[in-house]
C-alpha cells in the first residue's frame, strides 16, 4: 500500500493575520477531553469564536505558551531587581 503525506497548504487566521501551513508541517496529537470541557469547546465553535476543536485547541495552546513565556520572563526581572537592589 502506498501512503503518501499530503501538502495540503491550509490558510490560517490569526489576530487578523494570515499565514499558510503546510498540513505536512502538522502533527496529531491525541488528547483525551473531560465532556464539559468538550461542551464548553463545541458552544464556542457554535457561537462563531472558532471554525472547528483543532483551531481553538491550537488557539488555546498558542495563548498558554504565551503566558508561560510572560511569567518566565517577569520572574526573571524580579530576580533580577532583587538581586541588584539587595545583591542576593
């Protein structure tokens, strides 16, 4: 059997940007959802925040690593001005 990776280019949206992914530079990923979180995910998809699960999963991954680099980044500012204020 021959099976061949699609590059399927996919135009993406995103804070009023566009870019093109190609589908072959995604990987799937499997992930088991509690029902309500699936709920809450299908009344956002159906109140028009988003076109389908892969494109607020992606959204809302993009957003936590964000926040994560922001924390990081004020944690070390922080560190920084205690050690330069008090020298520890």
């Amino acid at each position: 059997m021959d099976v061949r990776k699609r590059n399927r280019k996919i135009y993406k949206y995103y804070w009023g940007n566009t870019f093109m992914v190609n589908e072959s530079d995604m990987e799937c990923i499997p992930a088991k959802l509690t029902k309500r979180i699936v709920n809450e995910m299908e009344e956002l998809i159906k109140q028009g925040w988003y076109a389908n699960r892969s494109e607020l999963i992606r959204d809302a991954i993009r957003e936590l690593i964000k926040k994560q680099k922001v924390a990081q980044l004020e944690s070390a500012i922080k560190s920084d001005i205690q050690w330069g204020l008090y020298g520890k």
